[in-house]
C-alpha cells in the first residue's frame, strides 16, 4: 500500500506490541505499524493484523441481527454524539478526540472474514456493518477493505446489511447491485441533519448532508432499496417541524424507501463530550438538556419521546417512508420508540 509522505513508527516480528515509544497506545496486540500522512492531517492510523472478523452480538441484545463486523475502530467523522466513542477506552484511549483521530484498521479483516465464512458450522445469518464505527470513513479510501468484506460475504451466501454516514459508499454500489442478487443486501444512509451550518458543526468529518442524499438516489438507481436512520434527532436543534418537513421531504424525493427515527442518548462516556459542544456552540440550550439528561441519565423522558412520535410519524407518514422495509428496519423503528425501564441501558440505534 503506497502512503505519499507518510510516516511510520512502532513494527513488530511477531504480530503483537505491547506498547509504542511513541507512547500513542499502551497495547494493541497485532500491530504493524503506525502511519501518518498529509493526506488525512491529524489523523494517526494504526494497523493491525486482527485474529477474528466476525463478532458474536451478546444474546440478550435487543438487536436484530447476530453478527457484525468492524473493520476500523475509531472514527473520522468525528460526531460530537457518536455513542460508539467508550469503545476506544479499551485501547487506553480518550473518548474524545483519540476517537476521532487514533484509527485502528484491520488491515486483514476481508481475508479472515472469508476464512470464516467458510467454515462448515457458519449458517449464513445476517453480518451487521456499521454497527459501531462507521465502515465507509475516510480511510476507507486508502485502506479498501469493503469490497474484499462485501464479496466474501457474497460469496459464501451470506445476507449482509450496511448502515454509513460515508458517501464512499457510492465506490462500492455496482458490487453490492451484484451482490444483491446472490444474497440479501441493505443499506441505509445515517442522515439526521438538515441545516449545513449545524451539520458541519456536529458532524465535522462527515460528507455534507446533500452528498448523502446524492447517494442515497444513486444506490436506488441501481436497483438497490436505501432506507434512513433519522437519528439522532437532537432536542431544540434537529427535532422542529419545520426542519423534519424540509428534511423529510428532500429524504423522499432522493428516492429512501423508508426512515426511521429516535432521539438522542446520551452515555456516560459520550454526555461529557457533548455537553463541551453544546457549551460551546448553543450555550442557551444547556438548562434543556440538563433537564432532558439530568446526571446520569442517558435516554430521553417518556414525555419527550411521546412529543417527539407526535411530530415525526405523522410527517413520515405524509411522505410516504412509513413502509416497512426490512425485518431489520421494523425492529428499529419498534426499538426507536421504545422506554426502556427505569435503569435500562438505552439500545443502540446509530
């Protein structure tokens, strides 16, 4: 793999590292080096030569689907909400900016992902992308390790579904078309943001709002059924009428098949990140989300959540991205709208 003007610190001979002089990670156990380039400025990529692609989700999940695969860790994008931020404590890492900027990439994910696949005992469920870091940021461009991921999957018979904020996704639509005639393929596009302002702020290394629609109509274009993760909507910023009717409309007319929504949680390892935003950004929201998210509160009130369905399914409904789509899709949607019970952790759903 060729890096213009990279940099390059910490090998290993025998595939695990127990830490790096540059004191960046305190263990990552089948390192191979750590690259910089002025291509991604700031961003540290560490790769890895990982032992399993497939990850079991836990049986008492509440999500619909058994098995996910993640081939970076840490994320570009950059979402000042992302909930997947406390997965890079297990690095020694800070949810903060380590998590926007210190990237893991599994350099060998597409070829232990086949070998996996190919296992008799393997039953061809569903492989869930997405589901924590997002597979389509910017590395991506460089690393390519999707289409490996996508015709290994393919090839096995294996159904797989893609939830991204990434426009690289476009790159990749003519194979997962071809895909989707061998196995069962779903996609759908995180757009929660309307206005670019606020987008760019809360969403700084993401592709515009407009691009992902510009995608959105390209993979329906070519044959395949894109459904909408509205969500996070974000209370006093993102969950007005007047921005979910502009959004919902344009939403329909990049051809979505559906969407579905859910209010913003606010985790332990995510609320103080967030909140250093707000400050920041929309100080006279901040008695709101106090009382919204009081101490260690991460779900919405059910008062909320109810006013928040009587001003978004109508509208979904208006625009005709009700349908039901997938069995995937349905189980958000119920999970979206969802209170848990008092001490519940919040389901993950972005």
């Amino acid at each position: 793999m060729r890096w213009s003007g990279q940099a390059v610190s910490g090998a290993t001979d025998d595939g695990a590292l127990p830490g790096l002089a540059t004191s960046e990670i305190a263990a990552l156990p089948g390192h191979l080096r750590t690259v910089r380039s002025p291509e991604f400025a700031g961003a540290v990529f560490h790769e890895v030569l990982a032992k399993s692609a497939l990850n079991r989700v836990p049986g008492a999940s509440s999500m619909p689907f058994a098995w996910t695969v993640n081939p970076y860790r840490g994320c570009s994008h950059a979402c000042v909400y992302c909930f997947a931020r406390g997965s890079h404590r297990y690095l020694d890492f800070d949810t903060g900016r380590d998590f926007d900027a210190q990237i893991v990439v599994k350099v060998n994910v597409a070829e232990v992902l086949g070998r996996e696949l190919s296992r008799p005992s393997w039953t061809r469920e569903c492989v869930a992308l997405g589901t924590n870091t997002d597979p389509y940021q910017r590395a991506e461009g460089r690393y390519r390790l999707m289409p490996g991921i996508i015709a290994a999957l393919a090839r096995s018979g294996t159904p797989m579904s893609i939830l991204t904020k990434g426009t690289l996704l476009r790159r990749d639509i003519p194979a997962l078309a071809e895909a989707s005639l061998r196995v069962p393929v779903e996609l759908a596009m995180s757009i929660a943001v309307g206005d670019a302002e606020l987008q760019r702020s809360i969403e700084p290394g993401t592709p515009s709002t407009r691009a992902r629609l510009e995608t959105i109509a390209a993979a329906r274009e070519a044959g395949l059924e894109p459904d909408v993760f509205l969500m996070p909507l974000l209370p006093g910023l993102t969950d007005g009428v007047e921005h979910l009717t502009s959004l919902l409309r344009d939403i329909r007319e990049a051809g979505a098949r559906s969407v579905v929504y859910g209010a913003l949680h606010l985790r332990s390892h995510v609320k103080p990140w967030f909140m250093e935003w707000l400050e920041r950004e929309h100080a006279e929201l901040l008695p709101l989300y106090r009382s919204l998210y009081p101490g260690s509160a991460s779900s919405a009130p059910q008062a909320y959540r109810m006013e928040l369905a009587g001003r978004v399914r109508p509208l979904i409904s208006r625009f005709g991205l009700e349908r039901s789509g997938s069995s995937r899709t349905r189980t958000l949607a119920k999970q979206s709208e969802a209170v848990p019970p008092p001490g519940a952790p919040a389901p993950t759903l972005f």
